[in-house]
C-alpha cells in the first residue's frame, strides 16, 4: 500500500482552491523518455568529440534532479557532461566558437584530441549529490567542485541549430526525426531512430484528475517548451483538464537581461499560473512536483498567496530530502492526492 508523508501529521491541511501541475515525473512517467534521453544525449555528445563514454545509467539522472538546480533536462545534460569531463586533464581552451555547428563539432573535437583513449571516471553519486547541493545545486554547485576544468568542452547556450550542441543532440533523440524537424524546422543530424517521447506513459489516472477538477482548478507549470507539453496534452487528451499551462517558453520570453533564470527553482511559473486563474491573488494553491526544485519553487512561491508543496516520491529512502527542503506533503504515487482533503474540510 502506498504511504503518505505529512510534515505536521497532527495537522489536516485545508484544501486547496488551485492545484498546479509539474508534468514529467508526476503526470507522465518519464523512465523511458528524458531520463534515457539524458543519458544517451551525454554519450553521442562524448563520441563526437572522439572520447568513449563510461557506463551511464538513469540513475545520473536522478541524483541530478536531487541535487536541484537541473529542473532543465538541457541543462542536467549539460552539468553531466561537465562533472565527467572534468575528471580528465585539461584539453586546449579553443577560444571563441565558430557561427555554424558543423565547424562547432569539428573544433571542440580537435580540443579534446588531446584527451583520446583517456577513461572518463564515474564519480561517487551519493557523495556528489550531497556536496553539489551544499554547493548552491546547478552549474554553481558543479563548478565549485571542478573548478570548471574542460566546461568550455560543452557547447550549451545559444540555438540549436548553430551553437547549442547540447539541446541539438538531446531534441534529436527525444523528439525524433519528423517531430524535430517540425520544432526546429531544419533536419536532424546527429539522430534518425524512433523518438523516446513515443515511450512515454500516462502517470496519474484519467479519473483522478477528472476528480480533483470537481472541486479544485487545475493547472500546468512545466520546464517543456510548448511544443513538447503539446505532445503530452494531444496524446493522452488532457488539455481540456486544465485553465492554464505555463512552459519553459513562458519563462523565457519574461526573462529580462542580466535578470537570470525564471525556470523552476523560481517561483515565476507558478506564481504565472496562478495568477492566470485567479488574478486577485486571494485562492490558495498547491504545487505538485517530483523534484527538489518543484518544492523549493513551491516554497518560494509561498507569501505572495499561500501555496503548499506537495512532493511526488515514489521511494520512501529518498523523502528525507525533501522534507528537509520544507515539503507539506509527501505522496508515492499521484492518484493518492484525491485521498488529501476530506469532503468535509473546505476552503
């Protein structure tokens, strides 16, 4: 039987008007598809620049999402890439990148030349995962542990097509051929399999949300582009279920130079999505997410209306994280979220 966890068991919590959604992890299962994704993307990118890849599994998708500061699964790749590139020497800094990926490619290889046939070391996780969090979590985390040795190896900014090399390759083996050219509107080219979004499995029942929307309003914040929340939302016919569906485009056409990020673990995604549901500020709300940035998003979010963090964590050995980041309630699986508030407790 599934557990609940409750950070004041004494305490029932009162429903809530607003429930908004985290969609990977806690609508749809994502085993098959990010999680793998990462993986791979991590190891085509490291056999492109002529290095082998050691032995990666999805569970370095895992401590990564513990760590927080990767609710971006480009940039997860991108923070993976760098912790093991920075178990080797130090390649030859290239200096400033080339406009086009094709000559891109060709200069990072000549970089890591120098690194061929060295082996790429698997860190301790659990030990990294504990020491990139104190570390502030993300890149900064990353950083303060490697120095930043070989980083300029990994081409992650800017667009995909030309300079993003990172996101190029992850979108590829995601999407697929067809999907990926639709989005980006120019070919694959490091890619031409079945995309791993065909994978993917609805998480939460159908009847469990159909339930809830009886008695809260629902929503979506998300770290998908709008593209790739379309895909979930058309697949399983689940756009009618929700109000509003704030994506990772939202956060980024509101990101104002030299602001930094809106991605989660900021607040702005689901602050956005309620407000789009209720603009006077006044209705409570709930944050449902499976990671340690939906709960520190929730908790930052809290304050402006109240919000409660409600974490989806199927492995009881790992709740004492996110009890430790201020969660109100853990759940294993979503559908145990219609058994949170009584018919009789109201708002």
């Amino acid at each position: 039987m599934n557990r609940i966890w409750r950070a004041d068991p004494a305490a029932q919590l009162p429903r809530p008007h607003i429930i908004i959604f985290d969609v990977d992890g806690t609508l749809v299962d994502v085993t098959d598809s990010y999680r793998q994704v990462t993986i791979l993307a991590a190891a085509k990118y490291l056999e492109l620049m002529g290095l082998q890849p050691p032995e990666l599994t999805g569970d370095c998708y895992d401590h990564f999402k513990r760590m927080g500061g990767f609710n971006d699964d480009w940039d997860l790749t991108a923070g993976l890439l760098e912790l093991l590139l920075a178990t080797l020497p130090p390649a030859v800094d290239p200096g400033p990148l080339p406009d086009d990926q094709r000559s891109l490619v060709a200069v990072l290889r000549e970089s890591a030349s120098s690194l061929a046939g060295l082996q790429l070391a698997l860190p301790d996780w659990d030990v990294l995962q504990a020491l990139v969090s104190a570390g502030g979590g993300g890149f900064a985390g990353v950083r303060a542990l490697t120095g930043g040795r070989n980083r300029w190896l990994v081409a992650r900014g800017g667009d995909a097509e030309r300079h993003d090399l990172v996101q190029r390759i992850f979108a590829e083996i995601y999407l697929g051929p067809d999907r990926f050219a639709q989005a980006y509107g120019v070919p694959p080219a490091y890619y031409t399999d079945q995309g791993l979004a065909e994978r993917e499995r609805l998480l939460i029942s159908p009847c469990t949300l159909e339930a809830l929307s009886r008695s809260h309003r629902l929503g979506i914040a998300t770290g998908r582009t709008g593209f790739e929340l379309a895909l979930f939302t058309e697949q399983f016919d689940l756009g009618d279920m929700f109000e509003t569906c704030i994506t990772m485009d939202d956060c980024l056409a509101a990101t104002t130079a030299g602001q930094g990020s809106l991605l989660k673990p900021h607040p702005f995604a689901l602050s956005l999505a309620a407000e789009a549901i209720d603009p006077s500020g006044v209705l409570s709300a709930a944050y449902v997410g499976d990671t340690a940035d939906d709960v520190s998003a929730a908790r930052r979010a809290d304050g402006q209306r109240p919000w409660q963090a409600i974490a989806l964590v199927p492995d009881p050995q790992h709740w004492i994280h996110f009890e430790a980041l201020g969660a109100d309630i853990i759940l294993q699986h979503p559908d145990q979220l219609v058994s949170l508030w009584p018919a009789h407790i109201g708002h």
